[in-house]
C-alpha cells in the first residue's frame, strides 16, 4: 500500500525472481498489495520462500516481503 514503489519495477522483479510467476498474476499481486497493504504471493516450501524473500528485499528499490507459515 506504499505510493513509492513502481508497479513496472515490483511486476519484473517478482517474474524474475518466482519462476512460477506470470505478468498478469504479479500485476494482480501487486494491486491487491496497494490496495489492502498486504497480499500473498504464493505457497512455497519455507526454503524457497525465504530465498525470494530475500531476492526481493535485495532488489533496487528494496521490495519489502515478509514469510508466514500456513495455518495448519
């Protein structure tokens, strides 16, 4: 839900970054982010969602992500 980040930037980084990932689902992705501040990218085994978590965190400008375990 942050004005400053770019949805171009944030959209190709994810596609990068998530194998899986299309441009019509990160740009869904990214909306639902802006508008609830929040939004989930997927479900990962937890190795692999720190791995991204990283990448993201890493990318210029930093694209803040965060790794929440299921409820089981």
């Amino acid at each position: 839900g942050d004005d400053a980040y770019d949805q171009a930037h944030v959209v190709e980084r994810m596609c990068e970054i998530m194998e899986d990932m299309d441009e019509a689902q990160a740009a869904s992705i990214y909306k639902q982010a802006q508008a609830g501040g929040a939004a989930m990218c997927g479900k990962y085994p937890l190795e692999h969602a720190e791995m991204y978590k990283e990448q993201l965190i890493r990318s210029d400008p930093m694209i803040f992500s965060d790794v929440e375990e299921e409820n089981k």
